[in-house]
C-alpha cells in the first residue's frame, strides 16, 4: 500500500497569499503535520487530523508524517512560505534518504507557496529585479 505526501507552502500569512493549488492539496489530505502556529492558520476540515509540533523538531515531523503516509494514507506537511525555501521540503528529503526503502515508494509532492521575500519584493515596485 503506497500513500502521498505533500509538502504545502501556506504563503508568508495573509490568507490571499495561499495559492489554489495549496489549498486544494490542504483541503484533501487525511492528516496535517505542522508547527503548531503554522497549523492554527488552516481550516478545519471535518474527518482530518492534526499533528502539531514545536517549530524545532522538523526532522521528527518529517519521519512522523513518511510514518504516516507509508500506511496508505495521503498526509500533508504544512510549511510557511514556500516549503522549499528554509522549510520542510528539505527535511523531508533527508528524512526519505535516510529511511527505510518504502518512504522512497510514497508519492511526494512539494506545493509551492509564495516566499515573504517575494510579497514584500512585490508590494515595494521591483527591488529584485
């Protein structure tokens, strides 16, 4: 039985950042993993889970989450901004290198999410241009 993750970028706060794509793949999961303030800014959605956890333990969020979704379940590990910029969607592939032969048989997807460097880049003209 081979389950999915998703690796879910929530945007730098403000709900309008969140992309359409992110809340799709937040709205279908079974299970979130996440920090706990980065879970509190997710809706409820009846009949999931939540898994919060202290903001430096990334690596045991990771393993929990592959854990989970080695079962056959599709799980998400919520990341603000975007997952690969500083976030989970690191930890997650060392947590798959590491670990045993079937986390390498999960679905894995990373969801993009926008950077706060990139919104605040954008509100002030095109400073990174």
């Amino acid at each position: 039985m081979s389950g999915r993750l998703a690796v879910i970028g929530l945007g730098p706060g403000d709900d309008r950042y969140l992309t359409r794509e992110a809340g799709d793949a937040l709205r279908s999961a079974e299970a979130l993993y996440a920090y706990g303030s980065y879970l509190d800014r997710v809706p409820v959605v009846p009949d999931q889970t939540r898994h919060a956890s202290d903001n430096r333990e990334e690596s045991a969020r990771a393993e929990a989450a592959l854990r989970h979704a080695a079962q056959g379940a599709s799980v998400a590990i919520v990341s603000g901004g975007d997952p690969g910029v500083f976030a989970m969607a690191a930890s997650v592939c060392e947590a798959i290198e590491a670990g045993p032969e079937e986390w390498r048989a999960l679905d894995i997807v990373v969801v993009p999410g926008i950077t706060a460097m990139l919104a605040v880049a954008a509100r002030a003209g095109a400073p990174l241009g």
